[in-house]
C-alpha cells in the first residue's frame, strides 16, 4: 500500500492527490473480507462503518497512507459516513497512528487534510454541521439519489423513481454546497451527475467550483463549463 501510495503521490506533484479509505459494503463485495450477507446490503455495514468495526484493516491502510504522503500534500476522504462520531474516531486513529509513527522515528504526513463524502441524507442535511469538523466536501450524487429517493438504483422496476431532477435532491445538492462554501472548505462532485452536462450549469449556479468525472469526460464539462454565460 505505501508504495502503490507513493508512486501516484509522486506523479501527481505538485498537485496532492485525494485517497478514499475502504470502500467496501453495498454494491462493492470483497470476498477476501469475509462479509457476511446482508438482508440490505447498501444500508448495512459499508464504508466507514466498515472501516471502523475492522480497525486492524483500517489503522492499516491510515498508517500507508500517511507515511507514503511523508513531506507531501494529501486528502483522506472517508466514504458513507452519516455522524459526527465518525468522523471523530477516524481522526482519534489518526491522531494514535502518528504518534507511534512518531515514537518509531518513520516520517510521516503530518497534516492531512480529513474530508468526507456526502452520500447519506443524514450528512447532507447537517452539512453545515459537517462542514465544522471537514477540510472538504465529496457529493457522491449516485447514493445520494438512491438514498433521498429510496430507489436502488440498480433496480428496473423502480428506474423511474431513482430521479436526479427530483426537488429534495435539488435542494439538499444546495443546501450541501451552500453550507461548504459557507465554512469555507472544497465541495466537489463525483458520481453520474458530475459528468453529466444536463447539470453543469445547475451546479455551478449552486456555487459548485468543482467537478469529479471520468477521464474521457474532462475536456467535454471543461467545454460546457466555458460556455456558460455568467450574465
């Protein structure tokens, strides 16, 4: 994991790079885990919540991160998350590692930035409460629709109800981007809403000053946004 780290680190420079911790749970099995079955797997143990009840997996993958970011920039992004508390605990394992890090004489990051991903309705309505603990914001807008709809989205017999349009996903994407902006922290976009140009103009009228797409799709939003009349 360190040298996996390392290696994009290094290549991004100067830019930092962002590192999403396990995101496992829900449509993403790993059977290495030994998960067990879920009755609902997208509302069950995933994410974060993972993380957190497996520490030895996630103190793993915290302490390869901070040690490949030794002297560089980099962006910790916590998944699912849907509590202050854990946020709390990820920082508190944070915290821990770096002083055994410390204490062993092994170089280290020493302040990464701790952002999460907004995808559960609970974090995007106490987004402005979020935003007090958070370097940065990630609307992850694929669960979030489902979520906010209580449609899978990979389901055919409800595709009609899992609706990016829909006004509580319009308001809370607003409410989201407003409360980051108001703290003073980086919110972005990832997810099919991102990369799609129906909403580039929508989001940037939101505030939104970033995009997380697909490769191919950069310079395409890239152009849709420079075509924008601002006036």
């Amino acid at each position: 994991q360190i040298k996996a780290y390392r290696d994009v680190i290094l290549k991004a420079r100067p830019n930092g790079i962002t590192i999403r911790t396990l995101d496992a749970g829900g449509d993403k099995q790993l059977e290495y885990l030994g998960m067990e079955k879920e009755e609902n797997p997208f509302l069950g143990n995933r994410g974060i919540r993972l993380c957190l009840n497996n520490p030895e997996i996630f103190g793993e993958q915290l302490r390869a991160i901070l040690i490949a970011a030794a002297g560089e920039k980099v962006k910790i992004m916590l998944p699912m998350v849907s509590s202050l508390d854990e946020i709390r605990k990820t920082k508190a394992m944070i915290c821990d590692i770096q002083s055994r890090l410390e204490a062993e004489g092994v170089e280290y990051c020493k302040n990464p930035q701790i952002g999460i991903m907004i995808e559960t309705p609970a974090s995007a309505v106490m987004a402005e409460v979020f935003a007090k603990y958070s370097d940065f914001f990630s609307i992850g807008t694929n669960d979030l629709v489902q979520y906010i709809t209580a449609a899978d989205r990979g389901n055919e017999g409800v595709e009609e109800l899992y609706n990016p349009y829909h006004p509580a996903v319009m308001r809370l994407l607003n409410n989201t981007i407003k409360a980051g902006n108001d703290a003073g922290i980086e919110v972005s976009v990832c997810g099919d809403m991102a990369a799609n140009g129906n909403f580039t103009e929508l989001l940037i009228g939101m505030g939104l000053k970033k995009f997380s797409v697909p490769l191919p799709m950069a310079a395409r939003i890239k152009h849709k946004i420079s075509n924008i009349d601002v006036n």
